[in-house]
C-alpha cells in the first residue's frame, strides 16, 4: 500500500513538474514588453509581432494560448536570434505604450519592421497557423529582380510599381531600398535591376522611379538621397498610398478606424470619366486629408447603402459624405467640377451646417429686413420665476433667452443688467423691446414652432459606421462618436 501511494505521488509531483515546465517554456517565447525594454526589443528584431491586450478583456484572454502557440511555430521556422519575436503589452499597466500606438480596442495586434510601425494591423483569424502564417509572409522578400529590361517594359500598367535601378546589391542604397519596400509591400510592388540588366536606365548613376497606374501617366524619378530612408520612404508613401483610395469589404474596418469621415465618389468601375473628375477636384482639397479620407467605391458592391440614400445602381456616379452618424448626399455629381462646391460640401461638415439640417431641415436664409409685426401689442410684465439657469445672447436691440421652458423668449431689459429670473411663458406672447416700433411675438416651448425635414434622399443614418471593429471580436475602449 505504501508503495502505491509512493509511486502516485512521484507520478503526481512528476506531472506537476512537467506541466510548469511546459507552461513555463510556452510563456516566456511570448517576450513582456514595459517602458523600460520596449525600444531595445522593437529596434533590434527584425519583426515584433506585439499583442496590446488587457487582463480583464474576454477576447484577449481568449487570444493569450493562441498567440503563445503562434510564436512556438514561428520560433520552429526562425530560430535565429534577431529574426522575429512575439511580444505582449499589457495596456492597463503600459497606458503610455498603448496610447503612443494608437491602442483603441483589446486585443489589438500590431507588426514593427525594423523598430518601425507597420501601418497595417493583423485583422485575420485568430488561429496559431493563420498568425503563424502572416509572419511567413512578412518575411518574404518583396522585391522582384528582372533579368532584362524587357520585363520592366512590358509591365501591365494595373498596379502602382516603384523600381530600382543600382549596380550592385551590396550597395548601402539598395539595401535602404529594400528596408522602404518591406514597409510599403502592400501598397506597391517593387522590382529591383543590377549591373547589366539595369545599365541603360544608370545613365547618370543608380536611381529610382516610380510608375503610376494608367500608360499614359508620366513615370516619376526620385530626386532625392538614395541612402537617406527617412526620405525615401516618404516620397514612396506620398506615390504608394493615393490620395483618393478605394473602399472595400476587406480594408472597410481598417479605414474607418483611421477616425476620419468619409468623402465617397460611388460608381460603376468602366466609369473611369467621373473617377478622373472627382479625382482633379479632390487634388485641389489636399488641406482636407488629415480631415477626412478621399474615397471611392463600386455601386455594384456597395448598393446597401445606395438603396438607403434613396438611389440605385443607375444613379451612379453620386458623392456623399458618411460621417459616422449620417450620410449626407452632395446634390448633383455634375456641379462638382464648379469652383469651390466640393469644398464647401466638406466645410459644411465641419462647421455642423449638414447635421443641423438634417435633423431641422435646411437653414432660412438671413433676412434682409425686418420680418412684419403685429399691429396690436402690448408690453407683456414677465413673473419673476427662476426655473433653471438659461444662455443669455445679446443682440442689437434685445437679449435672446433661451431655456427649457422658454425658447426664443425676447426680454425687455435696461443696458447694462442681466436678468436674475426666467419667465416661464405659456403659448404666446407679444413683448415690445428698447428701440423697436412695433412688439414682436414669442412662442414658448408649449407652443413649438413647426419644424421642416429634409428630403429623405438626401440623408440617413450612416451605413459605413458598420464596418467598424465588431464589439464581437474586440472590446472597444470608450471613446466619442465622430
């Protein structure tokens, strides 16, 4: 008996033994990132493949096994230090971290290349094999080398496509080339030529060029350092990633996180007319890009929200603004080419104008004169009842009041005094104020002025505020609407 009792307690402790050290192995391949190692770690990885989570989050400790097993397969693949590492921050303990990147929702995944931000977020299934995958793919060289020139010639003009001319591949030059074109893979393609298949095109030594969609768009040289990637990087952003972008099912979450309204051009992808229209007059706004996005989409894919709009298919093209509350239709696509219309459709955005009016219908224009009075008044004394405080707006010949009970109420005051009680007014009431002929009437909440709606087709409820990250794989942090 002692003996079985023996031999189930060496198996026992044995278990436990191996299970620590199991546990133990599969935590620490999943290295944790605070302020004091976070930029050592990031700068000098190839890639960091970083899991922002917080503890009390349902679906980051879903994600925790996972990511942890993740990272066993990639380190299977890559064994070399220096290659890739997964790593954790933990937002509740590292807010600063979690805000300096943009952390808005649990658990979000993020890639650095380099000690440089990705600026695409993991966004696919959370299996071990699928992030295991992703990083496969990030480690592919994206960077096409042709043998002959011939190849470069023939390109299908479909793709935005930078190419790099150099004389050898051990040059300082091409290797910042190929650190630019790991980070912007997935918005160009690269090809690369040495020594005698890029001859012809170093006639004045190495360079780069960039060559836009379209055969008969110019091709762009760059002009800049060939060895300064800050640079360089740049001037491939402002080619890789366009001003006017197209919006799809599989880049909707990510667009809409960027936190911007939507400026949309819909229409029918042979229409290529109204996309070059909406593209010139999208150039002329470039002040508005950190304001709102320039987009475009297909009707076809997009009818849903065409069909709230109160359009089809065969109304395209149309451009409307999705706000993240509402969709607000621009009038008429053919005034878009007028001088200052789309920008004034965007200032109105901005300034409330197209809220307003779609929950009050469109704003009266000033009069010019005075509005006609009643021939009959009389000057009305108003009870001395507080009954909340009230905003108080001076004008040139009356105080404006406005609270809960009295809306629009003119007061009769001397200069210089504010009032210290609201009147509360029942229906109507005519009161004569200094310097006006004739009293003007006032209707109190009671009484309500009767309000006019907008046409229904010109604005709904936003459609796009749904592509936004589902609450059904992520927590999202409390945040104001846009």
């Amino acid at each position: 008996m002692a003996t079985m009792l023996a031999q189930t307690s060496f198996k026992f402790y044995s278990f436990i033994f191996l299970f620590m050290v199991f546990f133990h192995h599969c935590t620490c391949d999943v290295v944790q990132l605070d302020k004091n190692n976070v930029d050592v770690i990031l700068n000098n990885n190839q890639l960091v493949f970083v899991n922002f989570y917080a503890d009390w989050c349902r679906f980051s400790r879903m994600l925790a096994p996972i990511f942890e097993e993740g990272s066993n397969l990639v380190k299977k693949d890559y064994p070399d230090p220096g290659m890739v590492v997964f790593a954790k921050v933990d937002c509740d303990s590292q807010p600063d971290i979690a805000q300096k990147y943009h952390v808005n929702k649990y658990p979000t995944m993020k890639l650095f290349r380099g000690g440089q931000l990705v600026k695409r977020e993991y966004r696919g299934q959370r299996s071990a094999e699928n992030l295991a995958d992703f990083i496969r793919q990030q480690l592919k060289d994206p960077i096409k080398e042709f043998q002959s020139l011939d190849e470069i010639y023939e390109l299908q003009r479909d793709k935005r496509t930078i190419i790099g001319y150099f004389t050898t591949k051990d040059s300082l030059e091409y290797n910042v080339f190929a650190r630019v074109a790991k980070l912007l893979k997935d918005d160009c393609q690269f090809y690369v030529g040495f020594g005698e298949a890029s001859k012809a095109e170093r006639t004045t030594g190495d360079n780069i060029i960039f060559k836009p969609i379209g055969e008969t768009n110019p091709d762009m040289v760059y002009l800049g350092s060939l060895a300064n990637e800050d640079l360089l990087k740049q001037w491939s952003q402002d080619k890789c990633v366009p001003l006017v972008r197209e919006i799809t099912f599989a880049n909707g979450e990510e667009l809409t996180e960027e936190g911007l309204p939507f400026l949309i051009l819909f229409h029918n992808k042979e229409d290529t007319e109204s996309m070059e229209k909406y593209s010139a007059e999208v150039s002329r706004l470039v002040s508005f890009k950190s304001s709102i996005n320039f987009l475009f989409a297909d009707c076809e894919t997009f009818s849903h929200p065409l069909h709230h709009l109160g359009k089809t298919v065969k109304d395209c093209p149309l451009v409307a603004i999705d706000s993240f509350k509402h969709m607000y239709l621009f009038p008429k696509f053919e005034d878009i080419s007028q001088p200052g219309k789309l920008k004034q459709f965007i200032l109105d955005l901005h300034s409330g104008k197209l809220h307003r009016e779609f929950h009050h219908g469109p704003d009266q224009p000033a009069a010019t004169t005075a509005p006609p009075t009643p021939k009959v008044g009389f000057h009305a004394q108003l009870p001395k009842q507080v009954v909340e405080k009230a905003k108080v707006v001076h004008t040139q010949k009356q105080i404006l009041i406005k609270s809960k009970d009295a809306i629009n109420t003119v007061v009769t005051l001397e200069p210089g005094k504010v009032p210290s009680a609201i009147p509360t007014i029942k229906g109507s009431i005519k009161i004569k104020a200094p310097g006006m002929n004739e009293p003007i009437e006032v209707v109190s909440k009671s009484v309500p002025a009767k309000e006019t709606t907008p046409p229904e087709e010109t604005s709904i409820e936003s459609i796009f505020v749904k592509m936004k990250p589902s609450e059904h794989r992520y927590t999202i942090l409390d945040r104001d609407e846009l």
